[in-house]
C-alpha cells in the first residue's frame, strides 16, 4: 500500500537511508574482502554504479547482487584506472611535501600552481570514476575526457566539491555515521553532479546534431 503525505515522505527518506547505509557496508565489506588493494577500487567503482542507478530511477533493485556484478564487471581495467590514479597522487603528494619544506623562495614559488594541480587532479579522479560507470571507453581516452570535463565545466565541478567537502566535514563532526554513510553518501552527490554534466552534455550533442 502506497502512503502519501507525512507519513510517505517519512518512508521514503527510511528507505534512502536504508540504501544507502547498505551500499557503504557493502562498499567497507567488499573493500576489505580485498584486502583493500584488491578490493577498493572495484568496490568505489561498484558504489558509482549503483548510485548511477538510483539517479535514473532504477531504485528496486537487489543491493547485494547488483554490488556484487559490478564489482566483478571489468575488475582488472578498473584496478588500472585506479591505480594510474593512485600513482599519480602520490607523485603530487611528493611534490606537495618538497616544495612546502623547501626555503628556496624559486621553488616556494610552485606552491600555488602545485596547489591547483592537485585540485585538478581531485576532480579528474572523481570524473574517471563517473565517467568509468556511465561510458564504456579506454583508461587514458578516459582520463582525457575527465580532465576536459573539469575544465569545461567549472562551476559544476567546483559546486561539486565544495557539496562533498561540506557534506564531509558535517559527518565528521559525527564521526559515528562514517561506517554507514561515510562513502555512499559523498558517492551519491558526485555521481549525481557528474550525471547532470553528462545530461548536459548529451542533450546539447542531440541538438547540434538534429
């Protein structure tokens, strides 16, 4: 039986809730099943997808079995994409960690560009991981597409990442909600921000072509 008014929209918002504290334990279970090397990427990657799901209206569907699908669906090219990603931020942690403790005033001068690299390269990952569940292209065609989506839209993305900081922040003032709503819920709102780029962008592509 359907219920409207109060009492629907009180349900409703249970079953989000719901959903969503059971894809992060499935996320935190898969994760560790792997071993975490083996098991976090394909897990975010697993997360992207079934928010995706939601986004579009597919919210009937079985959590466990879907989770598990996508997490077994192109496991080896996600883990490269991951660890492409991996590699990459540990180069600019490197870099981060060099010129901030470095008094050449030359090299302190590489701060603020070093800086704007490393947000760049924030947002690119995060668009590999929505474009990796909502397109089927190469790892670098990939990573090319992302950057150009940071690039081309900037508002969206900076919205994007100010949203999930904040939403970051709250939860850590509650840190007892991390194991339940610590990745599906900032999971949610990127995917949900890059699906609307996406939108965009395919809506805008149909009618320069119509």
């Amino acid at each position: 039986m359907e219920m409207n008014g109060f009492m629907g929209g009180i349900y409703k918002a249970a079953e989000w809730i719901m959903r969503l504290a059971i894809v992060n334990l499935l996320w935190l279970g898969f994760t560790f099943a792997g071993l975490i090397v083996g098991g976090l990427f394909p897990a975010t990657q697993a997360a992207f997808a079934i928010c995706r799901q939601w986004i579009r209206g597919e919210t009937d569907i079985p959590l466990f079995k879907t989770f598990l699908s996508y997490f077994k669906k192109d496991y080896w090219k996600v883990q490269r994409l991951g660890w492409i990603l991996a590699l990459i931020g540990f180069v600019l942690v490197v870099d981060v960690m060099f010129i901030y403790n470095h008094t050449n005033p030359y090299v302190t001068m590489l701060a603020m560009p070093i800086l704007l690299l490393c947000l760049l390269y924030i947002l690119t990952a995060v668009y590999a991981f929505t474009l990796f569940v909502h397109y089927e292209m190469p790892i670098f065609r990939l990573l090319k597409h992302a950057v150009l989506h940071v690039l081309v839209r900037p508002f969206l993305s900076i919205g994007m990442l100010i949203t999930s900081f904040g939403i970051s922040v709250l939860m850590l003032r509650f840190p007892g909600v991390l194991p339940f709503f610590g990745v599906s819920v900032p999971v949610f709102l990127l995917m949900w921000f890059s699906h609307t780029g996406f939108v965009r962008n395919e809506e805008k592509q149909q009618s320069q072509a119509a």
